[in-house]
C-alpha cells in the first residue's frame, strides 16, 4: 500500500473544528479516501480584540490507488 499525505489550510469564522471540516470537505471534492487528518498549527486572526476567524494547517492521508493510465 501507498499513501500520500498533503498539507491543507482551513479557514473559519466559526470555530476551529468548522476551519477543520471546511478544509477536509473541500478536499474531498477531487480526493477520495482521506482517512487521517492531523492538525498541525491552529492560529486566530483579531480585530479590536476580538478573535475574528481561525485558521488551522492540516495534514491529511488518504490512499494511493493502483489505476493504469490508457
């Protein structure tokens, strides 16, 4: 088996699991088999001190499938 992983950035004003969510549903779009997600740095965007968006990085995994190309 071989699996690649890929580095994605979320983006959410509601809350750092929805930035999670967003990022890996987007990617599930064109990707199919993401089955681990790490997080790996969660940061938060303020205006006048408020946290106003969340912004996560998140590794994801999903399997490389054997397809031969015609």
């Amino acid at each position: 088996m071989v699996e690649k992983t890929i580095t994605l950035t979320g983006i959410s004003a509601n809350s750092i699991e929805d930035a999670v969510q967003l990022a890996i549903s987007r990617a599930g779009v064109t990707i199919s088999g993401i089955h681990t997600a790490l997080v790996t740095d969660i940061s938060a965007a303020i205006e006048n001190s408020k946290v106003t968006r969340w912004k996560v990085t998140v590794r994801c995994t999903f399997q490389v499938k054997d397809q031969l190309h015609e």
